[in-house]
C-alpha cells in the first residue's frame, strides 16, 4: 500500500479538480434532511464567525487517482455531489460569481475557457448524470422531481429566503459565499490506488476514524480531564457505542442544554453549539458524561418497567418509523429531566412520571405524525419542537405548544387523506401500525414484544388477484394498500401466510398477538369481499380520527 496523502482543503480548492464517482457506488440517497442540516451548518458558521476564526471542517472523501486532475470517489460521493447542487445553486442566486462556475465546470487547459464538463460526474446511474447535467445547465422540467432536482431546489428556496431577510444584499450573498468557499473545509484522503481506497474505506467504516463532530467532542473533552481519570472516561465513552451514536447523543443533548436554559430559537450547528469561542457546553466534563450515558441507557432496558409499559414501548417503536428525528427532542428532554441511572448504569424513571411519559409520547405521536403526512418537511416542526422542549425542562404544559401549531387546516388535510386512502407509501407503515395498536381490544405488552422482534406488513389480500369473492382486477389494485386489509404481522407468521387465501391464512392469523389479526377469525372463508375491506378501512380510519382529535 502506498503512503496516504490527506491534506484539508476549502471548497474552492476541491471544486478546482474533477471527479469520477465510479459504477459500484449507490445512486444518489441524500434527503431533504441531510440538507437541511448542511445548509444551517452553513449559514450558523458564517453568521457566528469572526472572519479570523478557524475554518468549518465539513468531513473527508476517500479518492484514488484517474488521471493529473482528476480523481475516483471510494467515499463521500453523496457529500460532494451535493455541495457541487449547492455551488451551482449559489451560482444562480448571484449571476455573475465566475469562482462559482469554475467549481461546477472543467476548465479547457489550451483555451482556458469552461467546457460542457462537470466537475463531478457519475456513472452510477444514467438518471444521476443526466440530472446534473440537467441542473448545471438549467434544463430542469418543472415536473422533474428526482432527488437531485428536489434538494438544489431546496438549496434555491433556502438562499431566496436568506437574501430576503438581509433586503437583497449583494454584498451579504457575497460574503456568505466567500465563506463557503474559502472557510469550508473538506479532507481528501489520497489513498493511491482504488484498491487501497476500498481497503482504507472498509477500516474506516469497521473501526472508525475520528473525524465526526463527537469525535472531535470527545478529544475536547479528553484534553480537559486530569490525567488520572481518562481511562474512566475512555471506558465511559466506549459504552456510547460508534460514532454515530455519540453524535446523535450530542445532539440530543444539544436540545436537552437548549430547552434547560430557555432557548426557543433557530438552533446553530452542533459544532459550534458545543466548540465556539463562547460555549461553556464542553466545559464540565463530568456534567457533558453523566447526561449523555443517561440519554443512552435510556434506549435500553430499564432498571424496573413501568407498569404501563406495553403503551410506552409501543409507542416509541411506533415513532422509530417515523423518519425525521425531531420527534426525539422532547421524549429525551423529559427523560432526562425525570430519569436517573442506577449504580449499575440502568436508567431508571421515577413510577409516578411513567403516567405523564405516555401521555407525552401520544402527543408526540399525534404532533408528528400528522404534521409529516400534512407537510412532509422538518421545517414545519422545528419551532414548535423548541417550545415544548423548553415547556417540559420548566414544568409547564407542553400540550398547549402543540395544539396552537396544528391549525384547523392541518385538521382539515389530514382527514381527508386518512379518508380518501391517501397516505402514500411513505408513510403508510406507521399509521397501519398505529391503527392496530389502538384497536380497543390489543393486547399492549404483547404488542410492545411483537414491535420489539421482527415484524412485516401483512396485506391480507393474495398479491396476486384471481377471479372469487367478487374480486375485479380494478377493485383488487384500489383495495391492495388500503388500510383495511393491512396490518402489522410476526415475521414468521407473514412469511408462512404470504399469498394464501384468507381460510388458509387463518392458521397463521390465529396465534398472533396482533388483535386486528385474531379479529380477522371471525371473518367467514369467502367473504373478504370489496365491502369487507372497506367496512374495516373505515373502522381503523376512524380508531385515526379520534387519536387525532377529527372527529
């Protein structure tokens, strides 16, 4: 293997040389959420630093060397793929910003003008490099709705809005993009070769390498502990798992320090929430631990169940489907502000909040799940996150902040998409989930092990439609996602099931421990009819309706 070259360099820097994401690599993944967080970090950056302050590291890609200029991406393609949208977004915003366009186009070495080539280019997927082309040359379809297109034209949306609120100032949108370009900072890890890049992207994912923002928390905290107590601190630390999920505490805890001081404002980025020249957060290292092993012992079992158990542990299942996280801030919030660790490290809830933490996790429920099927965005969340947060650390009602920020329109929409069977894929798994543990009759710790283990959704209709009980291959398609015939099911039992009739799916149905399973029993063999799905969708959108406050 030969010697690894890694030298950070700012966007400006990386976007002067060209980049091959080779076939074997995924398709572009990257979620609204992910640029979210990019482009507060961004803008959180900019609008705290100095102009002197250390540049913003952003994370590294692994590359190997195609040809002088030009490199193959081994990792890191999604982050790099997505700064060349933002770059270009930038480059629209400003017009005539020509350091931009050289970041998003090849320059001719003979002629020194910019070619058709981009800076990135993928041949992972036809789709990936049509699209960019696409977006750099402004050929985009209205219609065009592909994860590219989507996130450049979020970044589009969020630099409008950022330029509004400074009155169009040319000069703030070219400082902020000064920023971007000479202040963030990107690692390339020159590695040689593509095999020596695979094996050095295999180590770093099978042992971790500290470049994550808990990473560089973790060496704060280190070099501010006496000597005689870091290997406490580096056995504390290990307990928290990978790096992945140190970060995540941090963040949790991020919200937890936010909410305990009142704080209801636009969150910063993590990083220089907790390393800026004016954050103490770091500053108590014993404080910084205890609260993030008792965030993490949380997600284990506890010390005692509570005895409502089976609604708390169902519920939390429940809303670990649900895919933006900002649902967690006020759950963690209340555990951490009620919970304790054992001497043995278990977390432990005193009984008399175990009453109020489900009455919570309903709310929550309620607040998000409705607010992703309505809005389907993290935005329309955050501010009312941060209030609750900052009700619950204080004692006040958090109900209050929930309730004032669902609007009789939300109301309105949702019904009708719970009506109207227009959930979408999407989001389709959790509301059936949730409509079978609030059949009246479900067996809630029961339900709560089954959430627990391995579980499908069962569609109760064979996949595939044959001509009985009524059945039209129109009707059987309208009918195939609906509610009414879906729910939650034991893996074993759904595989055993699979696409049998509703006599022999029986046998399976009869010893789960899902209620809206065992009330399929009493169904007779040969009438799961048209009329029968819908009977049942109804009752299951109406179990929705009266959680959801709709009726």
């Amino acid at each position: 293997m030969k010697a690894i070259q890694a030298t950070p360099k700012e966007v400006r820097k990386v976007f002067s040389e060209s980049y091959l994401i080779p076939d074997f690599q995924r398709p572009y993944s990257w979620e609204r959420e992910q640029c979210e967080t990019l482009w507060d970090d961004i803008v959180s950056f900019h609008a705290n630093t100095p102009a002197n302050e250390e540049r913003y590291f952003l994370g590294s890609i692994i590359i190997s060397p195609v040809d002088a200029g030009k490199w193959s991406v081994v990792d890191g393609q999604q982050r790099l793929t997505t700064l060349l949208l933002l770059i270009k977004a930038f480059f629209k915003s400003a017009g005539t910003y020509s350091a931009l366009e050289k970041c998003l186009r090849v320059l001719d070495k003979r002629t020194d003008e910019l070619t058709d080539e981009l800076r990135v280019k993928s041949e992972v997927l036809a789709d990936d490099a049509v699209n960019l082309q696409k977006i750099i040359f402004d050929s985009v379809r209205e219609d065009d709705n592909s994860k590219l297109v989507v996130n450049f034209r979020y970044f589009v949306e969020k630099i409008d809005e950022w330029r509004k609120a400074r009155d169009n100032s040319a000069d703030a949108l070219s400082n902020l993009i000064d920023t971007f370009l000479d202040k963030i900072v990107l690692l390339p890890i020159d590695c040689g070769s593509d095999d020596d890049a695979l094996t050095i992207f295999q180590t770093i994912n099978d042992r971790g390498m500290p470049l994550t923002d808990a990473d560089i928390f973790k060496a704060r905290l280190y070099h501010s502990i006496p000597e005689s107590e870091r290997g406490a601190f580096i056995d504390d630390w290990k307990q928290l798992g990978t790096s992945e999920n140190a970060e995540r505490l941090f963040r949790v805890l991020m919200h937890i320090i936010r909410a305990e001081n009142g704080v209801t404002d636009k969150e910063i980025g993590l990083r220089s929430f907790f390393t800026s020249n004016n954050s103490e957060h770091l500053a108590n290292w014993r404080a910084v631990m205890a609260s993030l092993k008792k965030i993490n012992a949380a997600d284990k079992p506890w010390s005692e169940e509570p005895e409502n158990y089976g609604a708390i542990y169902s519920l939390w299942a429940i809303l670990k489907t649900h895919s933006n996280l900002y649902w967690n801030y006020p759950l963690y919030v209340y555990l951490h502000e009620y919970g304790t660790l054992t001497p043995d490290g278990e977390f432990s809830l005193v009984p008399a909040c175990c009453g109020e933490l489900e009455r919570l996790m309903n709310e929550i429920v309620k607040y998000y799940f409705m607010k992703g099927v309505v809005h389907n965005t993290a935005s329309a969340v955050k501010d009312t996150t941060f209030k609750v947060c900052s009700a619950i650390a204080a004692g006040r009602d958090y109900k209050t902040e929930f309730e004032t920020n669902v609007s009789a329109s939300d109301k309105a929409s949702m019904s009708t998409i719970l009506n109207n069977s227009g959930i979408g894929t999407r989001y389709l798994r959790r509301f059936v989930i949730l409509a079978s543990y609030l059949n009246p009759r479900q067996d809630k710790p029961a339900f709560s092990e089954m959430l627990q283990g391995k579980y499908d959704i069962e569609h109760i209709l064979p996949k595939e439609w044959n001509n009985y009980d009524g059945w039209t291959q129109e009707t059987h398609v309208a009918h195939f996602d609906m509610l009414g015939n879906l729910m939650p099911l034991e893996r074993v039992k759904n595989i055993k099931a699979q696409n049998e009739y509703l006599r022999k799916k029986k046998t399976q149905y009869k010893d789960s421990v899902v209620q809206d399973a065992l009330d399929m029993l009493s169904v007779p063999d040969n009438s799961w009819t048209p009329q029968a799905v819908d009977e049942k969708h109804r009752e299951k959108v109406l179990r929705l309706t009266t959680f959801f406050g709709l009726e």
